[in-house]
C-alpha cells in the first residue's frame, strides 16, 4: 500500500516538476492544486503558516526593539466569562505575545502573570469585573499605563456585559485599540485618515496574497457574516479592487445565500456557525475558494463554519479550520501594534 501511494505522489511530482517549466504558473499555485488532488491542502496550509509564521515573529522582534527598546512593555487583555473557543484564542495569543518578547496580562480570569514585575496590577488581575463601571475603570487605568502598549477586548463578552459592549470599546484608546473595535478607530480608516485594517480582515487578505490565488477584479464575492468588524473592512477592501461583493447575515434566508454562494468565486465565511456552509452551498464547477473564518468544537474537535469533509473535494482551495485564519489572526493582531505606532502622531492630532 505504502509503495503504491510513494508511486502516486513520485507521479504527482513529476507532473508538478513539468507543469513549473512548461506555464507560467508560481510555484504556490502550482503546490495548492497538486496537494488539493491528494487531499493534502490542509497541510500545505500548515506548513506555509509556519514558514510566514517565523518570518514575522522575526520582524516583530526587531519592530519592538526599534520603537520599545528593552523597557517592560505588556499586552493587556480583557477576558471575561468562560467561552471555550475564546479560550484557545487567549492561548494562542500569550504564546505568540511572548515569543516577541512582550509581557501578556489577562483580566478577568483570576490569573497572575508576572507578580514581580507589575505588583500594582495583581489586584486588578485578580477582580471580578461584573458591570460596566468596573470594566471601564480598568480600562481607563490601563490607557494611562505607559508600560501598556495595546488592549484586547476578547469577544463575546458576558451577557452582563453584552448591551454595553460598544461603550467599553470606545472607552481604549485609539493608541491601544488593537482589535479595531473603537468607533474613532474605525470611522479614521474608512475614511482614509489612517492605515488601519482589524486582525481578521488582514488574516483573510493574507491568505489571498499568500497564495496569489486570482486577480478580485470582477470576481463574485459572499461574505456571510455575525460581526461587522469583519465583514465590513472585508467587504470595503474588495470594494476597491473591483469586486462584486454581496453581504448575507441572520437576516438572510438559507436559501437566498445558497442562491449567491453557488454563483461566486469566492465565498467568506465569518459567523461561528459551525458547519454552516456544506456542498448544498458551492457549484459543482470544482472552481470556487472557500475561506473560513469561524471557529469552535464540535464532538471534542476543532471547526469552523465550513464543514471541511463535505466540501473538500469540490472545491477549488479552501481554508482549514485551525490551520490558518486562526493563528494568521494572532499574527495579524500584534503587527497592529507597529501599524498604530508608527502612524501615533497622525492619530494624537485626530484624537484632539
């Protein structure tokens, strides 16, 4: 058996080997048809992750020297509730805060990271934040912390604090909204003020780049949506290069989307609504990119709005649940914190 599939993939990489010298195909492209034919995309996606993965981190390493130095700098994230899914998110996000060498502290959580070097905060970290006047109150301690260099807001917030949501995200500052959740933070970008996209929107666009899949000129896109914060900057972005860009939410009927999605070259997926999107939604054209950008479990595992066993053979390029919109977030996320930076002098002069 063994032998046979070794023959198989010998064949596959001849044909690859041809195929690069005979079109003018890149090499990205090339590798993304030839390991879907072997139902091995998920892994390419992987390993591409972690080649760009190490690229960044390497840079972010050097932007943080060139505009903190080695003074203590920390992340501040506000987490409240037990949400599974933003746990793994939480996760994700420490590990990387750290590996780029910037201090990571949870509030909310009853979690103490790094008592010694922050003892005025330990109270805060370990508080129960159960209205709005608390949250805030922290909020406006940590904008006037210097030794803080970016806030994260983790969403959902708990139903105590659901209805005052915008409130709070209006109270970070625009030198430290991170995830693009303040309104000033949005209304500068839309407007062209700033160059500013949140860390989902960039994670998708990344992942086009990446692969240098198709030109969006004309394309047909779906973006099927829950949150704003995504789907708009998304839907703005391809805007511009001239896609035709249709929107779907709770609003939208199953079958109103299904009639779009089976007609577009692209579909964007982005309401946690796991397994949303199966083969009733795609064409049966064998040409179409599905990008998932949900995240969740369902029987103990890891997935996302797209249910990848129903679809993966009928499409173009997809992109798995973890593999890649996840962790490209994260990535995304901490590069926001040089995007403000370097452009802080633009924003003081807005924010008068």
């Amino acid at each position: 058996m063994i032998e046979w599939f070794n023959i198989i993939l010998n064949i596959k990489l001849i044909e690859l080997l041809v195929q690069l010298y005979y079109t003018r195909y890149t090499l990205n492209s090339v590798w993304l048809k030839y390991l879907q034919d072997l139902s091995q995309i998920k892994y390419m996606l992987l390993l591409k992750w972690k080649e760009k993965s190490e690229w960044l981190k390497t840079w972010y390493k050097e932007q943080r020297a060139q505009y903190f130095w080695n003074e203590k700098k920390f992340i501040a994230v506000l987490f409240f509730g037990e949400s599974n899914p933003s746990q793994v998110y939480v996760n994700l996000k420490k590990k990387y805060s750290q590996e780029i060498w910037f201090d990571f502290l949870v509030f909310g959580q009853w979690e103490v990271l790094f008592e010694e070097e922050y003892p005025d905060l330990v109270e805060y970290q370990k508080k129960d934040y159960l209205n709005k006047d608390d949250v805030i109150e922290l909020v406006d301690l940590l904008n006037d912390d210097e030794r803080c260099v970016g806030i994260i807001c983790q969403l959902p917030l708990t139903d105590e604090l659901k209805p005052y949501q915008q409130e709070i995200c209006n109270t970070i500052t625009p030198l430290k909204d991170m995830d693009w959740l303040g309104d000033k933070l949005q209304e500068w970008a839309f407007e062209w003020e700033i160059e500013f996209l949140p860390a989902t929107a960039q994670a998708v666009i990344s992942l086009w780049n990446e692969y240098e899949l198709w030109d969006f000129e004309w394309k047909i896109i779906s973006v099927i949506w829950q949150s704003e914060i995504v789907w708009r900057p998304i839907s703005r972005y391809l805007e511009l290069k001239w896609a035709e860009v249709h929107a779907f939410d709770i609003r939208n009927t199953t079958e109103e989307i299904i009639n779009w999605t089976k007609k577009s070259d692209v579909i964007i997926s982005c309401t946690w609504a796991l397994h949303l999107v199966d083969d009733r939604f795609i064409n049966e054209e064998k040409n179409q990119i599905l990008i998932d950008v949900g995240y969740g479990f369902l029987n103990w595992k890891s997935t996302g709005d797209v249910d990848f066993e129903r679809v993966e053979n009928k499409v173009y390029a997809i992109s798995p649940v973890p593999w890649w919109v996840g962790p490209m977030t994260v990535a995304s996320l901490f590069g926001n914190i040089f995007t403000i930076w370097w452009q802080k002098e633009k924003i003081e002069e807005l924010s008068k």
